[in-house]
C-alpha cells in the first residue's frame, strides 16, 4: 500500500532559483509521482518566477481519480478526471499576499496519458504543472495567438531542462 505524504512547505530561493515557497500534498500515493526536488527544479525554470523580488507561494496538491473527478465537476462543470486545474489566488483589495495560487494534478490521468503519447510520465508530469503555473500567472489559450504564445513559453522552459517538445507528434 502506498503511504501518503502530507502536506510540507518548502522554501526555493537561492541566486540561481526563485524566491518560491512551494507547498506540496499528496494524497495520489507515491507510485509514479515525482518528488517535490523535481517540482521546485520545474518551478526555477519558468523565467516570470525567476524575475520576482518578492517570494511567491504555491500550492500543489496531487490527487487521484475520484478527487480529480469530483475538483473538476465542482469548478468546472465537467463530470471527468482531468490532468491539471489551475486556481489563481486573487487577493482582497489592499492585500499584498505572494500567494500565486493552487494546482490540482490528478496523476492517473497524467500517468495515463503520458503512456498513450508515448512521454515519460516525469516528463508529463514537468509539462502540467508549468502549464498550470502559467494559467496562474495569467496565460491561456483561449485564442489560437495565445495558445501559440503559450505553448512557445511551455516549450522554451522545457527544453531548458532537456525535456523534449510535449507538442511533437509521438510514435
């Protein structure tokens, strides 16, 4: 039986890295879920992170299907697992939090799909929480432009961790 592990914050500031509280949970069991080192490296890699003065808090909560089923109908509207939801903190006038916001990652829909697209399921994994830290830092790709514009950030932050284009056709 895989054991839990509970929730531990983590503080990511050095020269190299940014200044990045980042808490993670994970209630989806160990199996296939990377650890929190490899969730910082992916965070330091992302250039808006890098540039902030200030720390920043992230929340990460790693979860399994049910879960992922019932975030999903819940904030979404839709009955399904799906890989990464995003929740952008929005502060309350005159607040000044470093709170970015939270990630919801289902990791059997990520395990999943990275077999079905013949990926690592580390890769993946780096893949969906940069997505999901862009969605928080404000990007989507609701237009064909900002998903172009997206996807190029997901694939130039990736590529500067040596994983390879998550948009390239798979064997």
């Amino acid at each position: 039986m895989a054991a839990k592990t509970s929730a531990r914050p983590r503080a990511a500031g050095t020269a190299a890295a940014p200044k990045l509280l980042l808490w993670l949970k994970n209630e989806a069991g160990r199996r296939g879920v990377p650890v929190m080192r490899s969730f910082e490296r992916w965070l330091a890699a992302i250039p808006e992170l890098r540039k902030r003065r200030q720390w920043t808090e992230l929340n990460i909560l790693i979860v399994g299907s049910v879960a992922g089923r019932r975030y999903n109908r819940e904030f979404r509207g839709r009955d399904y697992a799906t890989n990464v939801l995003s929740f952008p903190y929005e502060a309350a006038p005159g607040e000044h939090s470093g709170l970015l916001g939270d990630l919801v990652i289902c990791a059997p829909v990520v395990l999943r799909e990275a077999r079905e697209q013949g990926k690592s399921g580390r890769n993946h994994f780096a893949h969906l929480t940069i997505h999901g830290v862009l969605h928080l830092l404000g990007y989507d790709h609701e237009t064909d432009a900002d998903a172009a514009r997206m996807e190029a950030l997901e694939r130039a932050v990736l590529a500067s961790i040596d994983i390879d284009d998550p948009y390239a056709e798979h064997a």
